[in-house]
C-alpha cells in the first residue's frame, strides 16, 4: 500500500482500514475458478500476446502444464 499525504488523517486513516478489511477477506477465500474466453483481434507488435500468473491452459479435454 503507498503511502499518502499527511495531512488528512482522518480519511487516510478510513481508507487504510478499508484496505486492511478487504486484504484480510481476500485472504480467507480459496483460490476462485472460472473460465475466460480470449479472442485477440488486432495485430500484435511482438512476441508475447498475453501474460498470465496461476493460471492453467485446458484445450477442450487436453490439459497443458
């Protein structure tokens, strides 16, 4: 979390509460799955198309590493 200014406390202090509460909700819940449907329509400038993390590849019943 970045640091803001100091004058304003009160508010600085209500939004790191907030930040606080939804860091520690996002840590009880389990990993989320879903599906995502990609289709990129534009030319690509180089090499890498899309960059994902935690994420597993599943090719009709196929599933890559």
């Amino acid at each position: 979390m970045h640091a803001g200014a100091q004058a304003r406390s009160t508010k600085q202090n209500a939004r790191i509460n907030r930040f606080n509460e939804l860091s520690d909700e996002i840590k009880g819940q389990p990993g989320k799955l879903g599906q995502v449907d990609i289709q990129i329509k534009s030319a690509r400038l180089g090499k890498k198309v899309i960059e994902m993390a935690h994420a597993d590849l599943t090719l009709g019943d196929h599933p890559f590493a």
